[in-house]
C-alpha cells in the first residue's frame, strides 16, 4: 500500500513497505487496535506485518485511507457505488446522515442506562468501526456475500479460505471445552469456525450499547442475523439462538465460552 498512502507516524519505519491489503483485512498490519491506547497516540508496530494475528482497528483505517488515496473517491463513495447500491442496502451508512439520525436505536449500557449512539460526524467514517445499519440491510449483504455476488468466484472463494489462523479463546484451549470448533481461522474479513467437515463464516462486534453477532454456513448460505441494543447483549443473543437455530454449532460454541 506504500506506492499510495504511508501514515505519517510510520514513515521512518520501513515497514510499512510491507502492508498489503490482503494483510489488513486478516489483522496481520501488527498495528496494535488503536493507536489512542498509546502513551503517545501515535501509530507504531506492535510486531511484523505478516508475523501473525492481531486484532486491529488501525490496520482496517489504513486500508481505507490507502483505497481513498489510490482512487481518489471518498470511501463511503466507493462504499455505496460498490457495495451498498448493488446490494439495495438503502439503510446503512458508516456516518450521520439526516435521514437515518431519526431512525436509530439507542443503545443502553450495561447499567440499563440509555444514551445517544456514537455517530461518526458525517464524511468521516471508520471503516472498522461503527456501522449504522437495519436488520434487513444486514441480511442482504450476508445474502449477497455467501452468494459471491459481486466479484469474481476466485476472490468469493478467498473469503472461506483460511487466511492465518487465530488464537483460541480461553475455553478452547486444550482441554477445550464441548462445543469449541476444530479450528478457528480468519478469511479476508470474515472469521471462519470449523465444525468437522462444516465451516461457519461470522463476525461479531461489540461496544458499551450494543452486540451483534452474524454466521452462515458455507456450503448451505443458511445463517442468522442478531443485533442487540444493549451492553448486556451477549446472554441475549445466546437466549434468542436456543429458540430460533438451537442445533447451530455457534449456540454450542457460545455456550461453552459462557462457562465459568
């Protein structure tokens, strides 16, 4: 990505000659998540690029600036004309806009306090944070994406094609606990759980207001789409999980993570 865009906090490390898109959507920048967790506030490695899994935010934020340089479009231009528009997601937006600011869902702590959402000023989004989206938006693009629309067979394949494999969670370390995957493995953006010969593709997030948790399966396209208004949405989700997909293996995998 250097020939468009090296962030000014790393341009003394020649390291950012390595950055690809590719390593930036399977969090492997090694960018720590942010860099305002910092001393200093400023972007620095944390590790090589390409020397494993961390979970970054930065590394999403560099891609997007590094596609706003290259193209010379603002990214939720592109966003729209690429993604949203095809797909007839009408609903989404990655900052405030008028139309939407009327129609949000204010997300509750985990106090049960109530407070306003925490919107992006408009035409400054954060590609890794902060998606304003409705349900029915949500469930095209899952649609569209386990369908490939859009791209070529071998990018769409490239999603369910491990990418780095991610560090287990505590409960699946061994002796894991009943219900862990065999594997857990990162795609381009999307995680991906394997369950014997099945492989589920999800992504979840998660802030102080509100929890979103979405999979599908890979061979099948069959799959569900939970979003919470509130801190607490976790046990919420796993609740809805028994009464509407109560055989899915993410229920099973949830459950085992909630163990004490």
């Amino acid at each position: 990505m250097s020939a468009h865009w090296i962030d000014p906090d790393v341009a003394t490390d020649p390291r950012h000659a390595k950055l690809t898109p590719r390593l930036a959507l399977t969090h492997q920048t090694g960018f720590a998540n942010w860099r305002g967790n910092s001393k200093d506030h400023k972007l620095a490695f944390a590790s090589d690029p390409g020397n494993g899994f961390t979970y970054s935010g930065e590394g999403y934020e560099y891609l997007r600036r590094f596609i706003e340089h290259k193209t010379g479009q603002p990214f939720e231009t592109l966003a729209a004309e690429y993604v949203f528009g095809p797909l007839g997601m009408t609903g989404t937006t990655f900052s405030a806009r008028s139309r939407f600011t009327s129609r949000l869902t204010l997300p509750m702590n985990k106090d049960g306090e109530f407070r306003p959402a925490d919107l992006q000023p408009e035409g400054q989004p954060n590609a890794a944070d902060n998606l304003f989206v409705t349900v029915e938006d949500y469930a095209k693009l899952m649609i569209g994406v386990a369908q490939g629309r859009g791209i070529s067979r071998a990018l769409a394949s490239e999603r369910i094609k491990t990418q780095i494999e991610m560090p287990a969670p505590a409960a699946c370390k061994a002796p894991a606990t009943p219900g862990c995957p065999d594997a857990s493995d990162f795609g381009l953006g999307w995680v991906l759980y394997r369950f014997g010969a099945q492989t589920i593709v999800s992504n979840s997030g998660m802030d102080w207001g509100e929890f979103a948790l979405v999979h599908f399966d890979a061979a099948t396209g069959d799959g569900m789409v939970y979003m919470v208004n509130g801190g607490n949405g976790v046990p919420v989700v796993m609740d809805a999980m028994e009464l509407f997909d109560p055989a899915s293996p993410v229920l099973a995998f949830g459950r085992a993570q909630m163990k004490p």
